[in-house]
C-alpha cells in the first residue's frame, strides 16, 4: 500500500511538471509582436554589442532582416557590419527613422547628443520606443535630449550575449509602459537573461555585470596560469579552468543554496581546498574584488558627464 501512495505521488509530481511547462511554452507563444505593422528594428551604433543584439533576435526569430537597419560612422564600419547582419547599415538613415517602431542607442556616451539630434532631425516619431544601452547615461539625461514624448527604456548587457549567456538590467524611462518593458525584455532574452532594477543601482549594475566578464577572464588567465606552474599543459588548464567556472556558475543558479554552503561541499578537513582558500584569503581577494567593483561604480557614474546635446537637425547619425 505504501508503495502504491509513492507511485502515484510520483505520477502526480510528474503530471505536474508537465503542466508547468505546457503553460510555459503557451506563454512564451502569446508574445504581441515586436514591431507593429509597417514598422522597422534600427541599431544606431553597429559595434560588438549592436550586431550582438540584432544577430540575437534574428537567431530567435524574433526579427526578420527585411525590417531591420543600422547605422555606423564610417563608409568601412558599415559595409562590413551589413556583410555581417545581411541587412542595410548606412551612416545616413534619415529615410528609414520615421518608419522604425524601435531604435536601439549603441555609441558611446559622448556621442549620445549628436546621435539624439540626427534622429530628432530625421523625422523620429513621438511613439518610437527608444532603448539605450550607454554606460553612466541617465535617463533623465537622455529624455532631455530627446525633448519630447518618447519612452526610453535604459539597458545594461554584458559582452556574455555574444554567446547568448548574458546578463541584462533594464530599468524604464517616465514614459515608459509595462508593454515597453516587456517587449524590451524580450530583446535581451534573445541573448541571455534579463532583470528590472531600479536606475539608482545602474551604476553598480554595470561595475558587477558590466565589467564582470573581464574580472572573471583575469581569474581563469591566473589560474590556468598556475596550472602551468604545477606541470598541466596550458590548453589542459584552461580547458579545466572553464568547465570548472562554467559548472560553479550553474551550481549557483540551479541549487537553493549560498555559494559558501557549496564552497563548503568541497572543503574537506585537512584537505587540500581548505589549504588554497587560506591562501586566497591571505591575499585578500575578498576585499580586492569589493574594492574593484567599488572603484569601477565611482567611474561608471562619470561616464555620462560629457553628455550633451548635439546640433539641431544634424544630418549625420553620430
């Protein structure tokens, strides 16, 4: 009888697993569209992370080409980013703004004025959603610029979604709605994960998960490095390395634990891991770390000082 209770609990564990998932997969399936009907999916600033975004949503399906564009300042940048994405990129798109439902800002934060101005110039509808995806560039400043109604929505990837496992905080602007955020949302799920936060903690967002890829490629250098040093080839320790980080981050995500309860799951008494973190914490690689992502918060909300408006009509883009 006993065992009889444990089958058929299994059995409806199973069923309800299989629920949750049918109603997930419902739910992703009732996305409204990305773009309304005769609209188009522009990216002004066509670098790593532009072509990284709209090479993301293309892999999704969530944008056909025909309705995408970018834009870059040089004739060179842009022939070889519409080579790469398939898709028009031009340094003038004063045609193709009064048609585009949404615009992704990608320069550098100095060339926000100027690539504002050139869209206003353009003809930029008032319901144009506008994302942005500058380091240290408040919203505040950026709905200046603009001087009208559009809704800004301010994003912070990381170079992670290149291999669609980044990270991204999106925080919406006065004007935006909760239809903006979700459509916002979307676009960065197409290349890894996305959050909402509050704009107060952007600057610390971007010094944590904004940086954090070149923090955790220093580690991985050093410690592939130290395999070296205690006899493994360098493409064996590097291979150990990176699985090792890539299992320690999915442990994280996946078990309902602190990494030290984890941390202690390897560390036996007397061992050899207790041996290593002692040195570790001799080094103080705590404070280090804190201090780092300390220092770069006080320089990511300086990024945006040089912020300013550009000239009027200005045909170039930026």
């Amino acid at each position: 009888m006993a065992a009889q209770n444990r089958r058929a609990s299994h059995h409806k564990k199973r069923r309800s697993n299989t629920i949750a998932i049918t109603m997930s997969s419902k739910t992703v399936k009732s996305n409204p569209p990305l773009l309304g009907s005769g609209r188009t999916f522009g990216v002004v600033g066509t670098g790593v992370m532009g072509q990284t975004i709209l090479k993301g949503l293309f892999d999704a399906g969530a944008l056909q080409r025909e309705h995408a564009w970018g834009t870059a300042r040089s004739a060179h940048t842009c022939e070889s980013a519409s080579q790469a994405l398939g898709i028009p990129v031009e340094t003038d798109i004063a045609a193709r703004v009064p048609d585009a439902g949404v615009i992704v800002l990608s320069v550098k934060p100095a060339q926000a004025g100027r690539a504002i101005s050139a869209l206003r110039g353009a003809g930029l509808r008032p319901d144009t959603l506008l994302v942005s995806i500058l380091a240290g560039t408040t919203l505040a400043q950026l709905e200046s610029l603009t001087g009208t109604a559009n809704p800004w929505v301010r994003a912070m990837p990381n170079t992670p979604c290149i291999v669609r496992e980044g990270m991204t905080a999106i925080c919406p602007g006065s004007h935006a709605t909760d239809e903006h955020l979700v459509l916002v949302r979307r676009i960065f799920e197409c290349v890894g994960r996305c959050v909402q936060a509050d704009e107060t903690h952007f600057n610390a967002i971007t010094a944590l998960s904004g940086s954090g890829p070149a923090y955790y490629y220093l580690i991985m250098e050093a410690m592939a490095d130290a395999g070296v040093r205690v006899g493994l080839s360098r493409e064996l320790a590097l291979t150990l390395v990176t699985q090792t980080a890539l299992g320690s981050a999915r442990m994280v995500q996946s078990a309902d634990r602190h990494p030290a309860a984890l941390r202690d799951d390897v560390t036996t008494p007397a061992g050899c891991t207790i041996g290593g973190l002692l040195m570790m914490e001799d080094g103080k690689i705590r404070s280090v770390l804190a201090r780092a992502i300390e220092e770069a918060t006080r320089i990511a909300a300086g990024l945006g000082s040089g912020v300013t408006g550009g000239d009027k009509g200005e045909k170039r883009t930026y």
